[in-house]
C-alpha cells in the first residue's frame, strides 16, 4: 500500500467482532508493526460507543483516525458517495493527516 502511495488503514474494525477492546488493541499494535497508519472510526455501522472506542485506540497507539461513506453504488442505494448516511462529517484536517503518512508512489 505504501510503495503504491497510499495509507494503510483497517476499514470498519467493528465488523471483525473481536470480543474485547484488549482483542482491538492487540491486533492493531500487530498491524502496526506490518506499516498501519489508520483506523477507520466514522463509519455508518459504528454507533458513538463503537466510534469512541475506536477513536480512543487510534490515539493511544499513534494511528490516523479516519473515515468513510461506505458508498457501494447501486447496491446501496442509501448511501450516497461522500456523505454516506448523513452520520458521518470528517473534517479537512483529518485528509491532510492522513496525506502526511502517504508512501512515496511509484512509476
């Protein structure tokens, strides 16, 4: 991901059910050491407790919080591209975070 110029970042962790916010931790430190630079925090499944949890490991263990719409086209029709459900409003500084960790690209 990184030699391509992107940002490695694990999309809505709480669809994975691990049992336990230590279960969260421990696979993200893991992943950390393979080049993780981000959490997906907002996103449409994540209710404000799954969001807080989420957010709190992302700063605890130095990753990006960061977010997403979930648009999938047609096949959700609800979900509209770049608003998603109308939960989810990340800010500008957020992308120019998550810009700062981008792998050189390559040709």
């Amino acid at each position: 991901i990184r030699r391509a110029g992107g940002v490695a970042v694990v999309a809505h962790p709480s669809q994975m059910r691990l049992p336990d916010r230590e279960a969260y931790a421990t696979f993200f430190r893991d992943l950390r050491t393979q080049g993780l630079a981000g959490v997906e925090v907002w996103h449409p499944t994540h209710d404000a407790d799954a969001r807080a949890l989420f957010l709190n490991l992302a700063q605890e263990l130095d990753l990006l919080p960061s977010g997403g719409s979930d648009f999938h086209g047609e096949t959700k029709p609800h979900i509209r591209l770049g608003e998603g459900d109308g939960t989810i409003a990340l800010t500008h500084a957020i992308w120019e975070r998550l810009a700062t960790r981008r792998g050189p690209s390559w040709s």
